[in-house]
C-alpha cells in the first residue's frame, strides 16, 4: 500500500507559486504496478520551474525532484523511482512512479 500526500511547488526568479493537488487519502498500488497522478496548473510551463515534494504518513516533507523545459533534476535515492512529464499544450504535469 502506497499512502502519500503531495505538494506541487512551482517557482522562477524571485517568483513562486504553489498549487496543491488534492487527492483521495490513500491510493493503493500493488507491488510492479505503477502511479500516475496528473496534475492542470494555471501556469506557463515554459516560465515556471516545477517541483514535487512528497509527505508520508507521520513523516516531514521529501523532495522527489524538479522538472523544466530542458532538464530534470531528481533526489537521488528516488531518481530511479520517480519521474516528471510536463505537457505544455494542455498545462498539466504528471508524476510517473
């Protein structure tokens, strides 16, 4: 069972945005499935960094990585378990893991 919260964070220069992804309590993947959870931002994915940070039960804030037009940078115990699709024609980002 797979139970996280998570937080979209987003900034550029000296500006940031946040949008939070509001999902069901838990989500459950079975062992070799994976989770795909997608998020529309009211942003320019072009303009904005894109960050996710996750929240497991009873523990602090982790980050997972950050994405942008041309690069990703992931922590590195989770960059084989994580990825980050950005889709600027419909303005949605997607955690893959």
């Amino acid at each position: 069972m797979f139970s996280v919260a998570l937080l979209l964070l987003l900034a550029a220069g000296s500006c940031v945005k946040c949008e939070q992804l509001i999902q069901p309590a838990s989500v459950t993947v079975q062992p070799g499935q994976r989770l795909t959870i997608t998020c529309q931002v009211s942003y320019s994915l072009s303009i904005y960094l894109t960050a996710w940070t996750r929240q497991p039960a009873g523990k602090g804030l982790e980050w997972i990585g950050v994405k942008y037009t041309g690069a990703s940078y992931y922590k590195v115990s989770l960059k084989n378990k994580f990825s980050i699709d950005l889709d600027s024609s419909s303005n949605t980002v997607t955690l893959n893991g």
